[in-house]
C-alpha cells in the first residue's frame, strides 16, 4: 500500500478537497455570444441591451467585431469607387478583403481569429502568463462576437464553445433596412446590391447570412413595432440562459416547436419542413410536413407495410422531371436550328449548355414535380377534418417560407398571418399575389395575409430552456428564486476550462498551420 502514497499536491485547497469539488473547480462562467444580422437591421439596440442586462449578473462584456481583424490583416488600401458613395465603397471593401482572407487560408479564419483572441486573455491571470489549464480561472465575462457573416464560422463557434455559445439572429423587415440604410448616405441601387450580397454569395468564402440566421437560438424580429419590447426579450433570454427565474414558452414559441417537431416526420429528399396551425387564441388546431400521400388518406409513414416514399425509390421525382425538361427544351432548339451539328465534336460543351438550362434558368425553380404533399397543404387538410371553422383568422407556423403554390390555400383558408424561420428564394408569394399578402409588418391593410419572421426562442433549443433541471421549491414548498440576487446565479450550461483551453488551442494551431503569421 505504501507504493500508492503520493506527494501532497499544494494546490489542493486551491482546487478543492474532493473529486466533486476540483471538476467544479474547472467550470467556466464564461459565455460566448453571437450576432448574426441582416445589414441594414438594428442589432446595435439589441448589442445595448444585451450588455446592460449582464451587467445585472455582474457580468464584463467584450465586443469582438471580426471586421477589425479583417483591417488588420490587410495590405490593401480602400479607395473610393469610381461613382459611388463613400460608404459603399467602405463596406465593399471589407466585404472583398474579407473574402481574400477567408479564400486565401479557410472561410473560418475570423473565427480562429476571435478564439485566438479569447485564447490570449484566458492565458493571463493578474498580469501573469499562465500555461497550466489547473491555474486557469473562471470568468463572469461575455463575449459577444459582432457578427458572425458565414456558416463556417458559425460551426467552429459551436465546435469550440458547445452550448456555452448562443448565436442571436437579428432581422429587420426589408423596408425597414432600406430606410435606415438610406440614412447612412448610401443609394437605392447601391443599398440593393448590398442586400443581396450581405444575403448570400455563391461561394464557401463569400458572405451567406440568408443561410447562417436560420442556425440561431433566439430571434429578434426587429420591427418598429418591436423595437421597444427589446429589454424585456433580453432580459427573458438571460433568465433561460442563466436558469435564474420561471420562464414557460410564449404562444408563438409553442406553436414554431410543433411545427418542427412536426418537420421531423418528413423522409423528403430535398427539405424537412413542418407547418403547425393555431386558432386566434393559440391552440394548436393541427401539424403537417411534406410527404407522399397515400391510398386512404394522410401521407406513408414508418408504420406502413407498403412504404412508397421518394426515399424507397431512390430519387426525387422532382429533379428527375426538371431534367427531362432542360433535355426536352434542347431537343426542341436542335431540331429548329441544329444545335448538334455544330456541337457535333465539342460532346462537352453540349454536356454544358444542358447544365446551363438545368441549373441556370428557371427550370431549376420549378417545383410542381413534386410527389409531396407540402407541409402547409398537409397542416390545412388535417385542419378542415378535424377543425375547419376555427382555421378562420387562425395563423400558420412554418420552419420554411411558403411556395407561392401553398400560398393561395393559405389565403383562401382564412389563414391571416404566417410565421417563418428559413427563406424559400423560390417562392413567389408576394408577386403573385400582391393583392391578398404582405410582408409588410406596419402595414395597416387588414385584408391582406401578413408574412412574417419568426420571433422567439429557437424550436431547436426549445426542450434545454423549458425543461426543468433543478428544484423549483424549498422544502417548506417555497419559491424562493425571486429572492436570490441575479449575481449569484451561473450559465445552466458549463464546460470545463481545462477541456475549453485545449479546444481553443486547435485554433492556435490552425492558424500556425495555415502559415497566417508567416512575414508579419
């Protein structure tokens, strides 16, 4: 036995006496906040508020805007464009420099940046470099990392900081944007184009919040009417974050968690959407998803004997057909003007004009070959069966913006508003049908279908906010929370700075390894 004693450890009553006490030990109150928004939309109210509601936890905040590394590390100097405004040609700039760096080393490079940033800080305790993770202490500080532009970065934040990370989605209606882009001295056309290019650029290191936002795990729909309610949405987030009141889901919460539960049900090859349907009061009156229907009625399932879903036969029928389509257009040209005869020896320039009528027209938007059923059509049937009536003036959450076929059931199922989280650039709701739908929040037109973003807690982390982890009463039955002060209370969700320090190192070393330092 006397050859398992061992020296004591003098940092024992630092770490604590026992097991329990030392994993706690390692715990870290730091939090890592993203913000993901549309340009043009106000996420700087919702910075503000963010940074005066933690200081009531007795929290520091850091703001990491990831342009600065971007003018850091370029050796480009920004010159106005020829013709445009001055504020144009500044945001471009940083829009192509940091698509150079994200090309050049990795489209996560300002997040290796930022973590490299956060790496640093951690390193040095009292003025002190510290290398040993058992020194490492916790810290009540946040940082919120101003803004998150592309997928990739997104999924290394998620990657290094686990659940200790929350991304904020910030939207602004379109009007909205424009106006208060307007405001900053940039023109119409110019605003357009910013938009778009902020929205989604068709490369890995190009901008693409359009597909970035959907991942966040709570949404700021930052209308004008919404702007003074801000506070009071901070706050409830920070009490779910923190574990530090009762908090239970808002309507429109319930309601966007049934239609993604929902979405879960769909084998469709191309999407999983859910769509759920509430009367004016918020009940739940029916769910739907996309699926093939089947003989009898409803779409097949996991329980069905004969299972003739898209999957079972290996294709979509829908890409099968718009490829029929591209192929049957270039037929009907070569026959009129012998396109084969001059492309007789060049097979691959004909294999591309083909790709070009597939994928690069309209052919590739059409969705009408569906064998689906979509889920807003399913929701809408399983609703006038069950509970037609109280479809009227009822409102329909979907996990996607509808197609513009869904639309007119929509509108002539009395549905009145429309809550979505995921665009559909397909969809030509609006333009169709201009007459009966709006996107237009402040619009004062009550014979019009509003469709709007959704705002709220994400469905995704629905269960981890609302589900009960701790005792909510004393034993005397007491609810005693209320009286407990806001700077005692920790992150429900903790990782171990031990494991936080090696993890963030991997961005350390990725740098290294991209040579980014070489010649600096």
């Amino acid at each position: 036995m006397n050859n398992l004693r061992v020296e004591k450890n003098t940092d024992f009553e630092i770490l604590g006496k026992t097991t329990k006490d030392k994993v706690q030990n390692t715990e870290t109150e730091e939090l890592i906040f993203g913000i993901c928004s549309t340009i043009g939309s106000s996420k700087e109210i919702v910075i503000d508020s963010l940074k005066r509601r933690l200081k009531e936890y007795n929290y520091d905040v850091e703001i990491i805007k990831l342009s600065e590394f971007i003018l850091e590390n370029t050796k480009d100097e920004l010159k106005n464009i020829d013709g445009k405004t001055a504020m144009y040609s500044e945001i471009q700039f940083k829009i192509q420099q940091g698509n150079k760096l994200r090309k050049n080393f990795s489209p996560s490079i300002l997040a290796d940046l930022a973590i490299e940033k956060i790496h640093g800080e951690r390193l040095t305790i009292d003025g002190e470099l510290v290398t040993d993770p058992l020194r490492f202490k916790t810290r009540r500080i946040c940082y919120i990392i101003d803004s998150i532009k592309n997928k990739e970065e997104l999924y290394l934040f998620r990657s290094i900081y686990k659940d200790l990370f929350y991304m904020f989605g910030i939207f602004s209606p379109l009007q909205e944007r424009n106006e208060y882009l307007l405001r900053k001295d940039l023109s119409q056309a110019e605003i357009d184009e910013l938009i778009s290019t902020d929205s989604f650029e068709n490369n890995t290191e190009g901008q693409n919040v359009r597909n970035t936002f959907i991942h966040a795990d709570f949404f700021f729909r930052m209308s004008n009417k919404l702007k003074a309610e801000i506070d009071k949405k901070t706050e409830r987030y920070l009490h779910l974050i923190f574990n530090s009141s009762i908090i239970t889901p808002l309507k429109q919460e319930r309601a966007m968690y049934d239609a993604q539960s929902a979405a879960g049900n769909s084998a469709c090859l191309s999407r999983q959407v859910g769509a759920a349907i509430v009367d004016t009061e918020g009940n739940l009156i029916s769910k739907g998803w996309n699926d093939v229907p089947k003989y009898g009625g409803n779409l097949y399932d996991e329980n069905d004997v004969e299972d003739n879903r898209c999957f079972v036969k290996g294709y979509c029928s829908n890409d099968s057909e718009k490829t029929k389509m591209a192929d049957s257009i270039f037929e009907i040209f070569d026959k009129n003007i012998a396109i084969s005869d001059f492309l007789e020896k060049n097979q691959e320039l004909k294999r591309e004009l083909k790709n070009i009528l597939r994928n690069s027209s309209r052919v590739k938007d059409l969705i009408e070959f569906s064998r689906s059923v979509h889920a807003e059509m399913h929701a809408i049937i399983n609703g006038s069966q069950l509970a037609g009536s109280k479809m009227k003036n009822g409102k329909l959450y979907c996990t996607t913006y509808p197609c513009h076929n869904c639309a007119r059931h929509i509108i002539v199922a009395g549905i009145t508003e429309i809550y979505y989280i995921e665009p559909y650039i397909k969809s030509l709701c609006t333009s169709l049908h201009e007459d009966a739908i709006t996107e237009d929040e402040n619009s004062e037109n009550s014979k019009k279908v509003k469709i709007l973003m959704y705002d709220g807690v994400a469905p995704r982390r629905y269960l981890e906010f609302f589900t009960k982890t701790i005792e909510r009463k004393n034993k005397l039955g007491q609810y005693e929370y209320n009286k407990i002060e806001l700077t005692r209370f920790k992150p429900k969700t903790k990782l171990s700075l031990q494991a936080l320090g090696t993890l963030e190192q991997q961005s350390v070393h990725s740098l290294n390894q991209m040579g980014f330092y070489d010649g600096k």
